[in-house]
C-alpha cells in the first residue's frame, strides 16, 4: 500500500475525523493521571474537612478529566462528522442531566416527605 | 442557430439525480458514535439507580466497611494506562506497522485482564464478607452499576482478541483499521464510565 493509497482510504472512511498525535495522547495521559490522582488524594487523607465541599470539588474534577477524555483520547470536536457526532453527545448529556438530577431530586423529596411520623396525614389534602 | 434547432426538436431529459456511492464502512465511525450515546444512557439510568437507592443500607455494610481505596487507586491506574497504549496501537497503526501495533494491542488486553482481575478479586471479597448483592439496595445497585462496567471491559477484551486475530491474518485492511478505531472508542468509553464510577461511587461513598 502506497502512501497516495493510505492517505485516500483515510479520507474516504473517516470525512474529517480528528487523528490523535502522539504529543496528544501523552498530554492526554499526564492531564488524566494528575486529575485522577489528586481527588484520590483529597479523600484519601481528608484534606478538606467539610464533606460537602469535597464532594463538590472531586466532581469538578471528574467533570474536567471526562472532558480531557474526550477531546484527547475520543478526538471530540465538533468538525468531525459534519457535526452529527457532537449534536448526539449534546443531546445525551441533556438526557443523563435530566435522568440523574430528575431521579435525584424527585427520590429525594419523596424520601423526605414519606417520613413516618414526619406529618401527620389528617392534615394533608 | 443550428444548435437551437436541434434542441429545439428533442425532448427535454430530465435526470433524477442519483445519490452518489458511499465508500463502504464511510458511516460506521458516525454509527458507532450513536451506539456509546445509547450505551452512555444505560449507564445514566444505573448511576440514577445508585444515587437513589446508594444510602440505603438496611443495616447492612455501608461502604466505608467495604471499599479499599488503594484497590480502587491500582483498578483505575490499570483502566488508564491501557487507554494510553491502546492509544499508541492507533498511532503505530497510523504508520501501518502490524507488529508493533499487535504487541501494543496485548499490552491493552493485559491492562484490561489485570484490572478485571482485581475488580473479580474485590468483589469475591465483599462477598465473602456477606456484601451480596441481596443484602441491600444499596449493594444490589452497586454490584449491578459496577458488574455492568465489567461486563463491557470483559466484551472490549473479547473484541480485542478477536480484532488481533484478525489483524494477525489478513495485516492492516481498511475494514481492520475501521474495526479498530471503534474499539479505539468503545474502550476510551469504558475509561469515561469509570472516571464516574470511581468519583460517584467510591469516593463519593469513603465521604459520606
């Protein structure tokens, strides 16, 4: 196989899918492993004493490492595909923010309300 | 004039225009794409399934008694550094080189077989401890949420061994190198699912 040959069978298979480069991946991992490694180590070793706000600062950083994932190692943009690949990942992460906070706050309220002994039910319309 | 004359006298032609051939496999990475969105949401309704039933112990094992974090630490380097070499088989791919792409295919399958290895031995562990996943809802949407993560790793090793069989017969083909860039995605996949898991289950569950 030539490399005319090589180069017009990617273009043909793949209409401007982004390519990773070794530089890419590599940054790709060094940014992964120290986004990984410092929630592991805030929980490891309690540094920060409110949970709540540490619960809020390793999902920060889940959230940034799941994006550095998939603009390193997914090759997300939104040329590749015409477009089509980003429109579907916006319309799932609607979906999974609707489904998880949807779940999440409905079985909340519902918990909380359904509190034997909470209300009495004489009192309730 | 002459020329208007003779159009003149011919019918008008009209062409539907046919729509132009498209190289085979030219929509499977798009395809593909749609099938780890739909995948993604299955994943979305299991952690929806945790975060609402994860508090509920039944006076059973909460995971402060179960998790080993430092087990959760090797499990997630293992995940991570077969995304990096799988990484590298597409690059050595690129150059079309089949031997260093197969070895660095191994070296993946192996990441992934030692991190299925651990999560097997972690989850032995817990039930032997009497952590079944019918002790609580809690454990049933832990075993449930994690064991379905597995189960994909345990098919993108599957897949790998069928994809270097492959590779091993018939060298870098298009259809091969198509094949392995879905599995490319798939198993890059996989590590974003577990960056969740990790985060929501594990250490979410060591804070609460």
């Amino acid at each position: 196989m030539s490399a005319h040959d090589h180069a017009e069978g990617h273009a043909d298979v793949h209409g401007g899918a982004a390519h990773g480069s070794f530089r890419g991946y590599l940054t790709g991992f060094l940014l992964s492993v120290i986004l990984t490694a410092i929630p592991f180590w805030l929980v490891m070793t309690g540094a920060i004493d409110d949970k709540q706000v540490a619960a809020i600062v390793i999902m920060a950083f889940a959230v940034v490492q799941i994006v550095v994932h998939m603009i390193f190692f997914l090759h997300m943009n939104t040329a590749s595909e015409g477009g089509w690949s980003m429109l579907a990942l916006i319309f799932t992460l609607i979906l999974v923010v609707i489904v998880l906070t949807g779940s999440l706050w409905v079985m909340y309220h519902l918990n909380a309300n359904m509190m034997p002994g909470l209300h009495d039910m004489r009192e309730m319309p | 004039m002459a020329s208007t004359a003779i159009t003149a006298g011919t019918e008008p032609v009209f062409h539907l225009e046919e729509e132009h051939a498209h190289a085979e496999g030219g929509s499977t990475m798009l395809g593909f794409w749609l099938y780890l969105m739909s995948d993604c949401l299955i994943f979305a309704m299991l952690f929806a399934a945790y975060g609402v039933l994860g508090g509920n112990y039944a006076a059973g094992p909460a995971p402060k008694d179960l998790f080993d974090l430092d087990l959760v630490a090797v499990n997630t380097a293992m995940l991570l550094f077969s995304s990096i070499t799988y990484g590298f088989a597409m690059l050595t791919m690129d150059k079309g080189r089949v031997a260093a792409t197969q070895a660095w295919l191994a070296v993946t399958g192996l990441f992934g077989l030692a991190f299925l290895s651990i999560e097997l031995y972690e989850f032995s562990h817990m039930i032997h401890e009497g952590a079944t996943p019918q002790r609580s809802a809690f454990l049933s949407s832990f075993f449930t949420l994690v064991g379905t993560h597995g189960l994909h790793v345990t098919f993108g090793i599957v897949w790998l061994v069928t994809l270097m069989t492959q590779v091993a017969r018939f060298g870098l083909i298009e259809a091969n190198r198509r094949r392995l860039m879905c599995l490319s995605m798939f198993w890059h996949f996989l590590d974003v699912v577990w960056i969740g898991v990790f985060t929501f289950v594990y250490l979410m569950g060591m804070l609460r």
